[in-house]
C-alpha cells in the first residue's frame, strides 16, 4: 500500500513530487528545507535552518503515524562544509541515541541562495 503526504506547496503539483511516501514498512521524506510557506526560517544560520528541518520532517513523520525512532538513514546537503559542527550539533539534538547512518556532502548551491541546508531521510518501520 502506497500513502503519500503532501504540505500543499504549488511546487509539489508543478513538478510532481511529494513531501512524504510510505510504501509499505519504508518511509521516504523528500529533500526538505527551511522554508515555511514562503518565509525563510534561520536566514544566515544554518544551526537554526537545519533544528527547522528535522521538526518538519519530524511532523511528517508522525503524520504518517511513525517517528524519528524509525529514522535509518539522514542525508545532508548544505552549501558550506566548515559549517559541519553546526549541523552535527543539530543533528545529534534529534539522533543522539537513535544513530540512524548520516550522510553530509557540500554542494555547490541549493534552489534559493540563503537557503544553507537541505535533508531528506529515510525511515523503515520493524515489523
């Protein structure tokens, strides 16, 4: 069985993806952001964008009735590798005792130039 979720951006029906799938026991948590709405959330701080992620991928997790304890992998792109601390700091705020495997690569640039950071993730549920 295949549950999808949505946030209701114009992005997702014009490019056609989806904030979330479940398939099955495997959840997948497309490549999130710190935009709410049209509002950048931590401009300038990618400690504040990357707490805002993992809050809104956890509330799509819990919309599809799981939680950051069914979290095996995070994989972060962020614009500027010395920033790693930051992001291990908020990373370890939300994964410290579940230790899902993590990935962080730098890329040249994101969709928007403030945007610092972006993270998608996958969850498995044990059956």
């Amino acid at each position: 069985m295949r549950k999808q979720i949505g946030t209701g951006s114009v992005w997702e029906d014009a490019i056609g993806y989806s904030r979330a799938v479940k398939v099955g026991n495997i959840i997948e948590v497309a490549g999130t952001t710190s935009m709410d709405g049209d509002n950048l959330i931590g401009k300038d701080d990618i400690y504040e964008q990357t707490v805002f992620i993992f809050k809104k991928i956890e509330k799509s997790l819990i919309e599809l009735g799981v939680s950051l304890q069914d979290v095996v992998r995070t994989r972060m792109f962020v614009t500027d590798i010395y920033q790693w601390e930051a992001v291990g700091k908020a990373h370890a705020e939300f994964f410290k005792d579940i230790k899902p495997v993590a990935t962080m690569v730098e890329v040249k640039s994101l969709i928007a130039p403030d945007l610092l950071i972006e993270i998608e993730i996958t969850a498995i549920i044990s059956t």
